[in-house]
C-alpha cells in the first residue's frame, strides 16, 4: 500500500461520505413543509436551522403551549397605537 493509494482510498472514502450526507439532507429538506423550489435551494446550515426550528414549533404545538407572541384564547388582541 502506498502513500500514493492511501491517499486516492482516502479521497474516495471522503467523496462517498459526502454524497451520503449530501443525499440525506436532501431528503431531510423536502421533508420539511416548505414548497419543493423553497427546499430545494436551501445549503446544509440553513436545512438544519430551519429543522430545529420546525421540530421546537411542533414540540410546542404538541405540548399544547402556545407560541411566543400568540395571544392566549380570551385575551384581546393588542391594540396598535395610533
């Protein structure tokens, strides 16, 4: 084994690893709610925010809390100033 396959091994080891990751983002981006040309474009960082942020929301709703900012039921709406 020479260095020079160990480091042609080691690239394609690496390649292998990336379309992995890369196909499993993909499908973990059109699993979110978003429309496919939304999800589509999204690079890896922004699929992960927007999944954390999606399963907090759904935890929350499942959880039955309301979100940040919602009024709870029987309270008026805020009243904009004029």
């Amino acid at each position: 084994s020479t260095p020079e396959l160990r480091k042609e091994r080691s690239r394609d080891a690496a390649r292998c690893r990336r379309s992995r990751e890369t196909e499993v983002f993909y499908q973990l981006a059109h699993t979110l709610p978003f429309a496919r040309g939304v999800s589509a474009h999204l690079d890896k960082a922004s699929i992960m925010r927007l999944t954390i942020s999606y399963l907090r929301v759904h935890r929350l709703l499942a959880a039955g809390e309301p979100l940040p900012g919602t009024p709870l039921p029987g309270t008026p709406p805020p009243v904009a100033p004029p």
